[in-house]
C-alpha cells in the first residue's frame, strides 16, 4: 500500500490559496511512493467526517484553473479543535493511511499545525506535518511575507486610486476606507502606494499599531480641511485606543467569534459620524470588506508564483524527511527581488 498525502485549507480564503493548493498537487504527482493525493472537503471539520476529495487524477488542464479560480477550490473552515478532535484527526489519517498533512492558512491553522505535530509525536507516529503560509493580514511571524498579502496590496492601492481620483474630481467631501485588519495595518498601509507621484492617494492613514484618538483624528481633519475642501482617509477597522478598546466599539457594542475574538466591523462608519456631527461636513465611509482578500481582479503575478512555490516547497520538505515545519520566504535582496524558501520551527510561529 503506498502512502497517501493530505492538503487542508483554513481561515478566511486568499486570491492565491488555491495556488498553493495548484503547486502542492503538482509536486505530490512526482512522487511514486505517493498513492492517493487527498484535499479536505471544507478545511478540518471534512477531515473529521472523512469528507475527503481525491485529486491525484484530475487532468492537468483542470488543475492550471486553480490559478485563477478565486476562493477556495477544496474549502476552508474556521473550527474550533480541542483534544477530542485531534484525536479524531489521527485517527482518520491513520485508517487513510495518510502520512504527509499540509496545513494552508495563518496563526490559526499553524497553531493546529503545530498541535497535530505534537499528537503525533507524543503517539510516536511517522506523520509529517507541515504548514504553509496564507494571510491577507501578512501578521506570519518568521516569514519575509506571506501569500496573499502581495495582491490584497494591489487591491488597496488599485482601489483607494480610483476612490482619490473620484474624490479629487469632485472635491466636497471626505471620503472614510475601511480596510481588513485587527492587529496589523499592513493591508491599509498598503493604500499609500495609491500616490505614485501625482498626489492621488490617501490624505490620512490610520493603523491599530498606534493608538487612536477620535479627538486627535477631528482635529487632523479640520487642520487638513483648511487646505482642501477633500481628503481620503484610509483606517485599519481594528483601529484602537491602545487599551483593548476598538472605535468601532464606540458606536455599538460588538459581538465574539467562536474564538473569543470581538467582531470588528464600523470603524469607518463611526467615524464618518464623527465628521459629520462634528465638522458638519460632506461625509462617506466605504468598507472594503472581504473584496479585498478575495478579489482575484488584482492578482499579483509575484504573489501567484510564491503561493504555488510554497505549495511544492512544502511536499518536497516533507518528502525529504522535514515536520513541524512552516515554509517561510527569506528575502535575499531588494534589488533585483530574490527570495528563496526555507522552514521554521511551527511552534516558534504560531499565534
């Protein structure tokens, strides 16, 4: 009986997920002692009901569709995994004779990850478990970058353009973009590659790294507004006082997730509030929302051929002996960009 492989997809979908998936299987083909090549059907939670799709015959002209099939082809999950259901993992993996497990996702599924790795090393199993990298966030530690956060950069800055060219073109409001992220503002600081010189671009940017202060913001606003009669500013909705409270806790009170995480959406939609209540101003917020992770209409050529060279990456590490791992990019050089592949310790990145 030859061993079998099994991909799993976690977390909120990238425009490149599914390459990664594409370089993954393309890789596992070349493997002879590799029998069956299995996807989780809908993440962790199809592991556990044995859901599982066999994608070691589809056709290579099926597969190259991968690359530009946005969402994710063999879905995703956001489960909660306690012991028991590590437990149930093994237990499927070892009655599918599955030796090799790769994880796609961020902090969330490498934390599974690496606590599948320990399960099964503490049971003394041969199961190579090996994470690969996804966030729009780019909140992955030990890593240069993570796949998905090159064209969710594109799309801020392709969309906060077009938004700047219209506010500019009709120059009597301000205009609040919302963007993805808690804790890391990398995706709205992205915006300011909008400004390639022509002065189109946001006006203000905010992050959830640096304490916020809805005075302080008016005050910003009004100075700005002696100067122009139109700003664009562009806010990370995880945007906070540097206390553990959200803005857009302001306005309502906000719910919890299964993880205990708070639900942040109106960040932009308070402040646009603010503007108006305050300044007596033209105002609109716009929330990007999941377009932006999703949107396969500002695929970043680079982020493509990283998430499918990580996919292949992390068969042939596991294949050569390697587990616990993550695949991580380490930058060589900035000009001209190379980046090479490694793996980092799963446990030392996770969370």
């Amino acid at each position: 009986m030859g061993e079998n492989i099994l991909i799993v997809h976690g977390g909120g979908p990238t425009s490149v997920i599914n390459a990664s998936l594409y370089g993954a299987v393309k890789e596992a083909k070349k493997y002879k002692e590799i029998e069956h090549i299995y996807a989780a059907k809908n993440g962790t939670g199809g592991l556990m009901r044995e859901e599982l799709i066999e994608l070691e015959n589809v056709p290579d002209e099926k597969l190259e569709l991968l690359l530009n099939t946005p969402g994710s082809a063999i879905g995703t999950s956001r489960d909660q995994i306690e012991q028991a259901e590590y437990d149930r993992m093994i237990e499927v993996l070892l009655k599918k004779n599955i030796k090799y497990v790769l994880f796609n996702g961020g902090n969330g599924s490498m934390d599974t990850c690496g606590k599948l790795y320990k399960n099964c090393q503490a049971r003394g199993l041969d199961i190579r478990v090996m994470g690969i990298p996804k966030t729009h966030d780019n909140d992955i530690a030990i890593t240069d970058h993570s796949p998905g956060y090159g064209s969710v950069a594109r799309y801020m800055a392709q969309s906060v353009k077009e938004v700047a060219a219209d506010v500019k073109g009709l120059p009597i409001h301000v205009v609040v973009v919302e963007a993805l992220g808690r804790n890391a503002g990398w995706t709205t600081a992205a915006s300011a590659l909008a400004d390639d010189g022509d002065g189109v671009g946001p006006d203000l940017i905010y992050l959830p790294e640096v304490a916020f202060s809805p005075d302080a913001f008016i005050e910003k606003v009004k100075e700005k507004l002696t100067k122009t009669s139109n700003l664009v500013v562009c806010i990370s909705e995880g945007i906070n006082d540097g206390n553990g409270t959200f803005v857009c806790e302001l306005a309502s009170d906000v719910g919890v997730d299964t993880f205990g995480h708070k639900m942040l959406t109106g960040s932009g939609k308070y402040l646009e509030n603010l503007v108006k209540d305050r300044l007596g101003v033209k105002v609109r917020s716009i929330e990007l929302n999941v377009n932006q992770r999703c949107s396969s209409s500002c695929l970043s050529a680079t982020d493509l051929d990283e998430a499918a060279a990580s996919g292949r990456f992390a068969v042939s590490a596991a294949l050569d002996g390697e587990t616990g791992k993550m695949i991580n990019f380490i930058r060589k050089s900035d000009d001209p960009y190379i980046l090479e592949f490694g793996t980092a310790d799963v446990n030392e990145i996770c969370n």
